[in-house]
C-alpha cells in the first residue's frame, strides 16, 4: 500500500500538485477539524466510486490511518484503483506535525 507522511502531503499541496483529498471518517470529525477535500465516511465509501478519481494521486485519511487503509483495501477490492494513498498516522500525526495552526485547509 502506498502512503506519505504528513510533511510529503504539505509539499504536494504548496506545489500545487492535482491531487484528490478523500477524508473516510465520520461528518462530526470532519466538521471538528479536516485538512480538505471530500468526505466519504468509511461505510459510505464505495457509494462515492464515481467521485473517486482515477487520473491523479488520491490520498485518503483518518484519524490515526486505520480507516483510510480499509478504505483503500476495500477499493482496491472491488474496483482496480492503482493510484490510491494513505496519509500516515491521519490527523493525528497532521497536527503534531503542524501544531502551530493546524494547517487546517
């Protein structure tokens, strides 16, 4: 499985990189405090396969990293995804990394 590091993911993101943000934990953590990009709760997450893009690193992330990589074993499962990313340690390791604000996007 492939992953980054909280870091990795903030140098794609200053330069401007076309990625995809998918956050597979649930409405009430997201509003509580996200880094972007869509939410699609881990039990919802093969409904949303049309919104799952194919042609660009999607990164996916949880709180500690657990979720987003079921998330990407169960898509990888049923749909042939070879461009999907876990953010290591998930919010969690984001905001230690970024305490300063929490580089909340």
């Amino acid at each position: 499985m492939n992953s980054l590091t909280p870091k990795e993911l903030a140098a794609l993101i200053a330069s401007g990189a076309d990625i995809q943000l998918v956050d597979v934990r649930e409405p009430d953590e997201h509003a509580e405090f996200n880094i972007g990009g869509n939410l699609f709760p881990l039990g919802e997450v093969t409904q949303h396969i049309a919104e799952i893009a194919t042609d660009k690193p999607v990164i996916l992330y949880c709180r500690k990293g657990i979720r987003s990589q079921i998330a990407i074993q169960r898509l990888q499962q049923k749909f042939p995804y070879t461009n999907l990313i876990n953010l290591i340690g998930g919010t969690e390791a984001w905001k230690k990394t970024f305490p300063e604000a929490g580089f909340m996007l």
